[in-house]
C-alpha cells in the first residue's frame, strides 16, 4: 500500500515538473502575450489615425497653432507603423480612398514609368498602386511607399487572376463598365495554360475608355492598357473588335471565344486561320456571360451564337 502511495507522488511531481517547464517554455515564446500584442497594434493604429484627423482639422482652421514637437512625433509613429505593422486597411477601406480621375489619368500615360523602368503600355497593378502617391510623404521613396503603404492589406489580390478581370474592375467603382471582347485559351476545361483577353474599359464619368489587353502563360499574368479612346462614339465602338491595329492570340491557344456584342464574320476569320495553317482550333460566337464563366458549349447554342471547328 505504501509503495503505491510513494509511487502515485512520484507521477504527482513529475507531472507538475513538466507543466512548470512547459509554462516557462510558452512565457519565453510569448504564448500568453499574442493577443496583447495584436491588440496593441491595433490600438497603435488607431491612435495614429486620430492624430491624422487632428492635423486635418488643423490645416482647414488656420487659427489654431500646431504643435511641431507633437507633428515629429506623428512622423514617427507613421514611419513605425508602416515597417513594424502597416496600416492595417482592408481592401474595401484602400478602394474608398481610391482617386479614380487619378487612377485614369496614369493608366492613359503611354511613358508611365514601372518597377523595371519605363514599358510601351501602362500595367493595371501598378497603376492602381500609384494611384494612392497622394497619401506619400514628400520625401519618401516610391519603391518604399508601395511596399509599406499596402503592407498586410489584401488589395494586392486584384488584378491577379484570369478568371476575375471584369470582377476586379468593378470593384474598382460603382463607375465603372468592362466587356469581353474576345478570349481564348489552350483549355477551357484544364489548367489554361495560356490565355489570352481583349476586353473594353469604360467609365461613367469619364470621357477616356480604353482596350484592355490580358495574357498569361505560365502563371506569368499581365494586365495592360493597350489602345486609349476619347470621346469614343457609339459607331466606333461597334467596329473596335475589327480595328486591325492588333491581332487575335494564336500562339498555344485553340479555343477562341467572341462576344456576339459585336459583328463578326467566323468564316473569314476561319479563312485567316487556315492560310496560317492552324489545326484543331474551336471558333465560337456567344454571350459574353457564357464567356466570363468559360462554360459556353458548341451543343448548346442559342440565337446569335455560333460555332465553327477547324480541323
């Protein structure tokens, strides 16, 4: 009985010995400390938005003084925040502070400047990013300002993906209209490994609009600006899918969807097709709806859709 007795001590102790090291080990990583934390930077981030809206307040009253010690202090509590959490902005809150007139006015610059240096046409991303340089500090770099301004936010997601163009834009604002012109894809039941997008961009309150060229091989995704209209009129508008200033994707694509929003003629384009000596290629005329959701199919063919096999 007592050899039981000292042996269930034993476990007793050995026990609470390893819950105490365990203790010690969870205090040293700062196990029990995670939400503090979390809650401080938020309220860190806060704080630094109320001291925004005082120095607001006191550039339209320009009676009251402002105390230059408590703006150096702003300063860095600004610069803190961008490099240790980042403003923290969702992206629905960085699309409410979105200039579009901005954001238009960069994407229709053809020296539009990028990362890598200077491109023949304005990339969307990075437009949308510099679209927000009127919340940069004077002399804060650029690079800098996009990497830290938009840190830990989701807004970086638009703009991403081949299945959500038209999506993104109109997320963009209320404004704003995009149509599919035409599409194509090395499958629209696999992996898509090529694709290729000519789409119109439109805004209500503006007089630009523009072409909208999107490709992507290998998961390597561009988005660009590729011809800007203005004042364009509604005639024109209806002869923009047979301009001749670009050319439809060929290379690794066989399916090739056209928005029957427009006037096409399938058996020329059948023509060109065949002078190239392209095989295998599936031309279909159909609804922009069935294009955006890639679920359009030859059998089921309704008025004004079209479909046409080049062997």
């Amino acid at each position: 009985m007592d050899k039981k007795s000292n042996q269930n001590t034993w476990v007793f102790f050995i026990i609470l010995f390893l819950l105490f090291q365990l203790g010690k080990f969870g205090h040293r990583n700062d196990w029990f400390t995670q939400k503090s934390k979390v809650d401080t930077n938020q309220k860190n981030i806060e704080k630094f938005k109320e001291l925004q809206e005082k120095i607001k307040s006191f550039d339209k009253d320009k009676t009251k003084k402002i105390d230059r010690k408590k703006l150096k202090i702003i300063d860095k509590w600004e610069e803190w925040l961008y490099f240790k959490v980042g403003l923290g902005l969702s992206m629905n809150e960085l699309l409410s502070k979105l200039d579009l007139n901005k954001f238009i006015e960069l994407i229709k610059n053809d020296k539009f400047e990028y990362f890598g240096g200077h491109k023949g046409f304005p990339e969307i991303s990075i437009g949308l990013t510099d679209s927000y340089f009127n919340y940069k500090k004077k002399k804060q770099d650029e690079v800098e300002f996009r990497m830290n301004y938009f840190k830990d936010s989701d807004v970086d997601e638009l703009f991403q993906d081949t299945t959500k163009i038209r999506e993104d834009f109109l997320r963009l604002d209320k404004s704003v209209n995009y149509n599919t012109i035409i599409q194509t894809l090395s499958d629209p039941e696999g992996d898509n490994m090529v694709f290729g997008e000519l789409g119109y961009l439109s805004f209500a309150k503006s007089k630009y609009s523009f072409l909208i060229s999107a490709y992507d091989y290998n998961m390597n995704f561009t988005l660009k600006v590729f011809k800007v209209f203005n004042n364009l009129d509604k005639k024109d508008f209806k002869k923009i899918n047979i301009n001749n200033d670009w050319d439809i994707y060929t290379e690794g694509c066989y399916y090739y969807m056209f928005n029957n929003k427009w006037d096409w003629n399938l058996n020329k384009i059948k023509k060109e097709f065949v002078k190239k000596k392209y095989t295998r290629i599936h031309l279909c005329l159909c609804d922009e709806k069935k294009i955006n959701k890639r679920n359009w199919n030859p059998r089921r063919l309704k008025e004004k859709e079209d479909y046409i096999y080049i062997k």
